[in-house]
C-alpha cells in the first residue's frame, strides 16, 4: 500500500484528490496538511511514502516545505501539486530534490501514474516539463531563474518577497556575508542590478504571490 500526504491550503483541492485517489487499491491517504508546518510535522512523526505539495501555502510555503522535506527525509519522494506553469518554476524544483511536477488543472489524467513512478524513485516528468528541461541541458534560452542553483534560487525568492539580508540570513542560518555572496552572484546570473528588479521579475514571472 502506497501512504500519500496531501499537503494543500484548500480543503476542495485535498477533497478532489482524494476522489482522484479513492477507486485505486493499492493508494492510501494518510493524512492531509494545509500548511507547509503540518506537513513538515507530520512527516517528522508518521510514516508515509509520497507527499503531494503545493507551492503557494501560508507560513512555510511549498518550496521552502521541500528544502526542509529533504534534510528531515532525503528519499521521501515529493510530488509538486500546482497551478502554476511548468516554465514558471518546474526545472528549479526539480533541481531542488522534488520527484515530480503537475498541474493542478491535468491531476485527473496525469497523478495515479506520477505517484507509481515517484515511489518507484524515478522522476515523474510530464512532455512539457520535458522539453524544458531538453533545452535547459542544450542551453536554449530559459527564464532566468532556471540558470539558479538549489541556494540561490531559494535565496531569490526570499529578496523578491522582500527581505532583507540579514532576515535571509536568521531564516537559513547562514552568516550576512554568505547570503551578500549569494546575492551578488544571483544578480550577475540574472543580469539585474538591484533587489527590486529581482521583485519585479518574481512578480511577472510568478514566482512569488
């Protein structure tokens, strides 16, 4: 049997999947979360063997949830469950150590096949997250974000939303000069100048909310 986390901030999104999920034998729903910190708790304390993770949650969001999912759990497979589109932040996860990545809008065809294949410890990769990803490794223009390593990228987001250095450093336990590094490294990668050229690209590219 196949023990799913649901983590999702919308109760009707938890409800759909589980109808999605309820007419397979071999799946099991063994708890839902609606916040990155009950998701982060449960794994701590329950077994399970596949989360399904949203992005856009309060307090500890998604793509912090799945930094911290793979410290405290390094080969729990991590399925990303979201609205956003592929080229938006697909590639960066994936890079990020998630198994897999769906749109919301395609679960009903594409989630019992993504689940299978992530708990067998493959990588679920849809045909358009897979041409990202082919012109990613032949170096044919990305958004600019997709150039960002694991660190940087989760180090972007936090200056996009507005934070400061030293509140970046406090969150990753990493010391202001680190963080400074990172951060002039993220605006040569990204040719940008400032921190609000990095907001305003987050904003229009959806990657912050």
């Amino acid at each position: 049997m196949i023990r799913i986390l649901i983590a999702d901030d919308h109760a009707i999104v938890r409800a759909g999947l589980r109808q999605f999920i309820a007419d397979e034998p071999d799946l099991a729903i063994v708890g839902e979360a609606s916040t990155g910190e009950e998701a982060l708790a449960f794994v701590r304390s329950e077994p399970c063997d596949v989360v399904l993770l949203d992005i856009a949650m309060p307090g500890v969001n998604g793509v912090d949830a799945l930094g911290h999912l793979r410290r405290i759990k390094p080969d729990l497979p991590v399925l990303i469950l979201t609205g956003y589109p592929e080229d938006q932040y697909a590639v960066s996860l994936l890079r990020s150590g998630a198994s897999g990545f769906i749109r919301k809008e395609s679960a009903s065809e594409q989630l019992i096949d993504a689940i299978r294949t992530v708990v067998q410890g493959k990588k679920y990769i849809s045909p358009t997250l897979g041409e990202l990803l082919l012109k990613d490794l032949e170096g044919r223009d990305g958004p600019l974000h997709a150039s960002l390593s694991e660190r940087e990228f989760q180090i972007f987001r936090k200056l996009a939303s507005g934070q400061s250095v030293s509140r970046v450093a406090d969150d990753l336990f990493l010391s202001v000069k680190t963080v400074s590094t990172y951060r002039t490294r993220i605006l040569e990668k990204m040719n940008m100048r400032s921190n609000a050229d990095l907001t305003y690209y987050a904003i229009k590219n959806g990657l912050i909310d």
